[in-house]
C-alpha cells in the first residue's frame, strides 16, 4: 500500500469530501485521525476506514479544545505525515442584516483553526518532509445573489456591480491546485467539485462540513 505507515489528519471527516478522503487514504494504507464535531458521524466514517484510526470530536471555535486536539494528536501518533483541512462553513446574507456573531464563527473555522492546528503540528510534518492540503471551495465560481447582496466572480479585489451590493470574491479554478513549499512540507489548496446543494435560485452553496 502506498501509504503504509503514514498517519494523516483530516477535519471535517465526519461527512461528504473529508469522510471521502479519509476512506481513500485508509484504503492506501495510511493510518487516519478523524476530526469533528458530531462523533456519532464520526464512528459511521471509522467503520468505513478500519482498525487504524480514531475518532477526535472537536470544537474548531474553541481555543481549548483545539489546544487539547493538538496534544492529543502529538501523543497518539509517533509523526504526522499528513493535514488535510476539509472541515469549512459558510452563510451569507444582506451585509446591514448579517451577525458579527456568524462573521465570526466563520472566520474561526475557516481561518483561524486551520491556522493554529498548522502552526502546531509542523514540527513533525517538517520532520517526515510530510504535506498540509487545504481543500477549498468552487462558490466562487458561482454568482449568488442573496437577499440583495450579489456576488460574482472576481479576480484579485474587483468586483463589478450588478444592480445591488457587491462582494468581491477571489477567482479559483476548478480541479486545479497551487503548491507551496516551506522549509520541508509541501502545502497544497484543492479546489474540487462541490458535493454541496445549491440554491437554482442563486448558486449558493449550502454545505457545510465539521
């Protein structure tokens, strides 16, 4: 198996891309760390990837729980080879309308937690020359237009009016990926076909995967 003896992070494993990934990586061998937040769905992704894995049913908004993820993670497995952040949520609405509450819960699972989860598993991905993947989203590629604020495609910060609020997006190619490389881990972003529902109405995604 090509992946044998390798150990690999995926969250949002609990269903849709990530569960997929794990199923896939468990099938080449690698051992898999199954991060979430409903472990009921968790322990369904783990009878499909067998013996080597287990379960971490985590709060990504939550400091301290991504602080004990992370010392879990360190303790349970010798190295990590692989970080695949597929764990992501999105909401729109009118800008006037929209919480600063869901802003913010957003920014956390979207941004910060993939942040400090990186931050703190690198030294033993640095170590195995291991690879930290980021699985992101096509919706920018779709025009969305929710309760007054439209959105389209845009590349860098532009954005061009279409009669109501405009949001700029950054543009993204389907099914092709950017790499980077940083002192040892290769960093990819993924961009696959969503597997979410969209609104016929907009082409708004409405998946969400934690």
């Amino acid at each position: 198996m090509k992946l044998s003896g390798q150990a690999a992070v995926i969250t949002g494993a609990s269903s849709g891309i990530g569960k997929a990934i794990a199923i896939a990586l468990a099938a080449e061998g690698a051992g898999v760390a199954l991060v979430g937040r409903q472990i009921d769905l968790l322990e369904q992704t783990a009878q499909a990837t067998g013996r080597n894995t287990r379960i971490y049913a985590t709060e990504l908004t939550d400091d301290t729980a991504l602080e004990q993820l992370a010392y879990d993670l360190r303790y349970d497995w010798q190295t990590i080879n692989i970080l695949i952040h597929c764990a992501g949520v999105i909401a729109s609405g009118r800008v006037e309308q929209a919480p600063v509450a869901e802003f913010d819960r957003q920014y956390r699972i979207n941004v910060r937690a993939p942040y400090l989860l990186t931050q703190v598993l690198l030294p033993s991905l640095r170590e195995c020359n291991g690879q930290i993947v980021f699985i992101n989203s096509t919706a920018g590629l779709h025009q969305a237009c929710t309760a007054g604020a439209c959105r389209e495609p845009a590349r860098g910060a532009e954005s061009r009016n279409t009669g109501a609020e405009c949001l700029p997006w950054a543009y993204c190619q389907p099914n092709a990926g950017s790499r980077v490389r940083i002192r040892g881990p290769r960093i990819s972003a993924r961009a696959p076909h969503s597997t979410g529902r969209y609104c016929r109405a907009c082409g708004a995604c409405t998946h969400t995967a934690t």
